[in-house]
C-alpha cells in the first residue's frame, strides 16, 4: 500500500503477504527504488511501519528477505531516530549514493500484518479459528458468527463457500489470547479483515467461547502449485520415526528443498514444530540425522527468535542461497503429536516484540533437574556440617585433656630441675657452708633417694676440696 507525503515522494511494501509486510521501496525522481540493509535496524522500520499505517514494526529484515528488487537503490546507511515522520527525513547517504546490491534491500514486518488459519487434529478445513496479529496466534471468538461471516472466512482459507459453527466441542486446554469477537461480515467483504467487529483486544472472550468451524469445501492435500500450499503444507518432516520428528524440508518454486544446518539450533526447531503442530521443540539436529535430502538447498543460516509463524519468516539468507551440502541437512524432534494447520494461502509472520518465547519441554526438564539436585546438595551440605561441627568438639576436648596433662607433667619436671639447680648452685660467699649443708641434708633427710643425696654430697665435697 503506497503512503504520499508532502514532497511528492512515495513509500510502499512489495512482494510481503499483506500490504504491512515486505521489501521497502521509495518512488523518487518517477521511479521506483529499494533501501540498501546497511545500518537497517527497528528504528529505522519503526518509521516506515507508522508511515504506512502499519502500527510498529516488528521485525526489520536483510539480505533481501523479500527477495531482490530492481532498479535504483535510493537510499543507504539509513539511521533513524525512530520519530520521524517520514523515512526520507532520517539521517542517510545523498539520494542514489550507495555501494550495495540488490541482494542487500532491506524490508519490514509491521504489528498490523494479520493472518487467518484453523487448527485441527486431522482434518483440512475445520479446526479452531485462529488470527496472527500483534505478533502472536490467537483465537477468534464465536459471537455472533452468523453464516454471512462464516462464508467469507470459508472462502479466505480456500475451504469453500459456505460453514457451520460447532458449539459442542469441548473448551480447549491452555493459555492463548482471545483477539476479537462481534465479527460481522457483509457481502462486500472479501476478506474477516474487512468485517466489522468489536475492538481488539487480548482478552475479548472466555476460552469457552473461542469458534470452531467447519467449511464445506476441501482443499488439496499436497503441493501441486506453490500458490495453493498453506503454510503448514509447505514444510513437512521426512526420515523420522514419526510425522513429528525428521529432516526439514520445504516447498519452493514447485519443488521440495532442504535446510543447512548452519545457525540451526533450537529456536528454529522451535518455529517448525510450532508451525507443524507438533508442540515443543526436544532437539535441533545437525550433519544430516535423518539422512541427507536431495535437489535444492532452498534455506540457509536461518536465525529464528521462536516465535515465528513459518520458518522463512525468520532472518536467513535469500531463498536457494546456500554453501552447503546435504551432508548438513538439518532436523528436529518435536515433542507432541502431529496436528492439521490450515492457514490463508498468502500469510506469514514476524518476530513478535511484546510477547516473551516459550520454554520447549527440554528446557523444563532441565530446570526441574537442576533444581532437585540443588536441593540433595543443600541437604547434604546441611549433614555434612552438622558432623563436622560434633566432630569438632569432640576433638577440642581431647586436645584440652591433652594439652593439661602436658603442662602438669612439663611443671612437674621444671620443678625437679629447679630443686636441683637451687641445691647445686656454687658461689663464692657459701663455699665454706657447703660442707655442713650436704651433711644436714644427709642427716636430717634420711627418706631422700639414694641419687640426690649421692649427688648434693659430691658437690659439697668439691666445694671443701677449693
């Protein structure tokens, strides 16, 4: 959808799935031109998302995700502050001033991009009702639904021109948001876009109220026209044990293609075995797990986020360019069981802004197992040091009664060796007591032992013999 501004220049999206979403290009000079993706970031498509109507950005894509304009490439090094009104007032190269390719055009997802699907177990044309806006999947509710409604929406999806609403299949499990109710279509409209409805919000119903629908029509089950395929048809798993693990392949240009496995990890796993139907991601598989595909490469270094609708919404290099070989095939394991997503022929995603991801089943694992064995340690810590505490003591007992008995046996000896010394001191004022000492000593101490008198009497002695 083109926007004029005040300078007789216009803006518009191309090759996107609905008029808020695809490659920017500028009209300057009469002619039509694309945004090189140097310094392209949110600020930037912030500003191109407001021009247009859009709501805000959501995602600002690179390597010409939309695939490669053509002609003149207007503008460079792009760097909006985020508050302009228009993206020709942002700070950038000279008009025409650049050094890129048309393999670098940047383009935009905005918030107001909207798609339409029904979710069903096993069926093509009837499941829960379900629009993408804001960023995220959510239901539509049932009220008042009546057949004019349900026939635009038949006809959206491909399914058809008439349905029924089902009112007797039990509420859903799980958390989701309830985008819209009051849906009330008229003959002119061509699209649930275009019904009247009560405002948007993320609460507009109870969970018991959310459509199921049923179409009279039934679309084809495989991929003979690439314009035909849904979503969900273009991706499916091969080589697996089930529909819901396997190598990943997709549907482009008429053919079935493969995936390198560079930058795959479980985020990416993620966004296809949402977009499957198959519930959390358990792995991202590498190096051809499942085997090695054949034909084309179709994807390479895709960086997903994880919450993507479709796998090509997420940042990758353009379709069919590629470095690798089919050895680097990638997979997935996804964790629930298949389930049947149809959705509007012409609709993608974003990277959703507001809505924080979901933690696959594997990372719950983790994080329950880690916390129970935090929780041994803790116990076991708690033991160890209420052992080593008694322990302790017992041992500092020990060391007192051990320490006391040393310090009475050290004075015990210190004392002998004072005796001693006192008794054996020579100097020059008692040499002519010694004599008569030793012989008192001798008399007087008849219970003395043997040793220290023999010795008391020798020093006397000595000291007569001076």
């Amino acid at each position: 959808m083109d926007a004029k501004s005040s300078d007789i220049r216009q803006l518009r999206l191309m090759d996107g799935d609905s008029h808020c979403s695809g490659r920017v290009e500028v009209l300057h000079q009469g002619s039509w031109g694309t945004i090189c993706d140097d310094n392209w970031d949110l600020r930037d498509a912030h500003v191109v998302c407001r021009q247009l109507g859009c709501g805000v950005a959501l995602n600002a894509t690179v390597s010409s995700h939309f695939g490669q304009g053509s002609g003149d490439i207007w503008l460079d090094e792009l760097n909006c502050t985020g508050e302009e009104t228009h993206v020709w007032k942002c700070s950038s190269q000279s008009w025409g001033q650049h050094d890129c390719w048309h393999k670098e055009d940047a383009g935009i997802i905005c918030s107001e991009f909207l798609a339409l699907r029904v979710v069903s177990e096993d069926q093509q044309c009837a499941g829960w009702l379900e629009v993408f806006y804001n960023g995220t999947w959510g239901s539509v509710c049932r009220s008042p639904m009546e057949d004019m409604t349900l026939s635009v929406i038949c006809r959206q999806l491909g399914c058809g021109d008439s349905g029924t609403l089902n009112t007797s299949v039990p509420a859903r499990e799980g958390s989701r948001p309830h985008w819209v109710d009051g849906i009330q279509c008229q003959k002119t409209d061509v699209s649930l876009w275009q019904c009247p409805s009560d405002p948007w919000n993320f609460r507009s119903c109870l969970p018991k109220d959310e459509a199921y629908m049923t179409c009279a029509g039934q679309r084809p089950k495989s991929c003979p026209d690439s314009e035909l395929c849904t979503e969900r048809e273009k991706l499916w798993l091969r080589g697996g044990d089930n529909k819901c693990s396997g190598r990943v392949e997709v549907w482009h240009k008429d053919s079935w293609g493969t995936v390198c496995d560079d930058s795959w990890g479980l985020a990416e796993a993620e966004v296809v075995c949402q977009q499957l139907g198959c519930g959390p991601a358990l792995d991202a598989r590498g190096k051809a797990a499942f085997g090695p595909g054949n034909g084309n490469i179709w994807l390479d270094e895709v960086q997903c986020k994880g919450r993507e609708s479709s796998l090509w919404a997420c940042a990758r290099a353009p379709w069919g360019h590629s470095d690798c070989k089919h050895e680097e095939d990638a997979g997935v394991m996804c964790s629930g069981e298949k389930m049947t997503i149809l959705s509007t022929p012409l609709s993608t995603s974003s990277v959703p802004a507001l809505v924080p991801g979901n933690f696959s089943l594997y990372k719950i694992l983790c994080i329950i197992l880690a916390t129970l064995l935090l929780l041994i340690l803790i116990i076991l810590g708690t033991h160890l040091g209420r052992w080593r505490a008694g322990h302790q003591a017992l041992t500092t007992e020990d060391i007192v009664e051990e320490a006391l008995y040393e310090e009475i046996e050290y004075l015990v000896k210190a004392g002998k060796i004072d005796l001693l010394d006192k008794a054996g001191t020579v100097t020059q004022d008692s040499d002519d007591k010694l004599p008569y000492y030793t012989r008192d000593s001798e008399e007087d101490e008849d219970d003395e032992s043997e040793s220290g008198s023999s010795a008391m009497y020798s020093i006397g002695w000595l000291a007569e013999q001076e």
